[in-house]
C-alpha cells in the first residue's frame, strides 16, 4: 500500500509492536487506545509490565465501581505490554480469564502488575493483578498471547 514503511527497515529500527504501530497510510493519524481511555504503562521491562487508570466518572458502572470491563481491558494491556517488551513480535490476545475479587469502590486509581509466566515458541502466558489505591486485590488475571511474526 502506498505510505506503508518498508518492514525489514522498521524491523532494524524498533520491535514489530513498533513497525505495527507505524504501519500507516499517509495523511491518516493512529488514535491510541490506551490514551482514550486514559490508561499509562508506567514501567515496562521483557516479561513485565506495571499499568494504571486514573479513574474517572465514565469508568464506573450503573452502581458507581469500577467497571470489569476496565479491569479487563487493564489486564489485556499491561499483559500485552509484558509479553511484547524487547521482542520483535506482536501480541494479539487469543484468551483471557479474569477473577473479581472485590469490588473497586471509591478508588482514584486502579494499578495493574502483569508478570510473563511462560514465553513458548508461538504463545505467551502472563498473569496479572489489579490493584486499587489502597493496594487492595481486584482483580487476577490469566492472558494468552500469540506471537504474531513480522511478515519476511
């Protein structure tokens, strides 16, 4: 496609999260994810990663706490985030299971802390804990990832 950057160039410029990041048309601007829902990878390193959401009156449910699909999304990210530091794949999100501990209720912030406990030939497996501003358990989480290679 026109505007698209030549892979092998961006492949020796960055990991493939960055070539997919980049792979635009011109004159076409990426919205982030991340960014519209207000969420901050704070520290990122190969197989973890430490993630938050300042939490806001649209992050809530109907009851007033913290919506599990927040909670969800923080863990789809932060894991991800693990699971592709320092590597030269993507990783899309082919599972994920999630255990609501407790309710977040009256919270500022919510902090997710993604370990990789297994990096395999095609798949990667992290876990996950969620965080409130106390430092109570939310949430765990178990995310599969695949390695998704760059095109040669």
């Amino acid at each position: 496609m026109k505007g698209m950057k030549n892979m092998s160039e961006a492949e020796k410029n960055g990991t493939f999260a960055d070539v997919w990041k980049n792979r635009q048309e011109d004159g076409t601007e990426r919205e982030d994810f991340r960014k519209k829902i207000e969420m901050e990878i704070i520290e990122s390193r190969p197989g973890y990663a430490k993630g938050q959401i300042e939490i806001r009156p649209w992050h809530l449910n109907v009851l007033g706490i913290v919506h599990g699909g927040v909670l969800f999304t923080l863990a789809d990210t932060v894991g991800g985030t693990a699971a592709a530091a320092g590597q030269v794949y993507a990783v899309p999100t082919v599972e994920g299971s999630i255990h609501y501990l407790k309710a977040g209720r009256k919270t500022s912030r919510i902090t997710a802390v993604a370990e990789e406990i297994k990096n395999g030939n095609a798949f990667s497996v992290c876990e996950c804990r969620i965080y409130d501003d106390r430092e109570n358990l939310l949430a765990t989480a178990s995310m599969t990832y695949y390695h998704l290679m760059p095109r040669e």
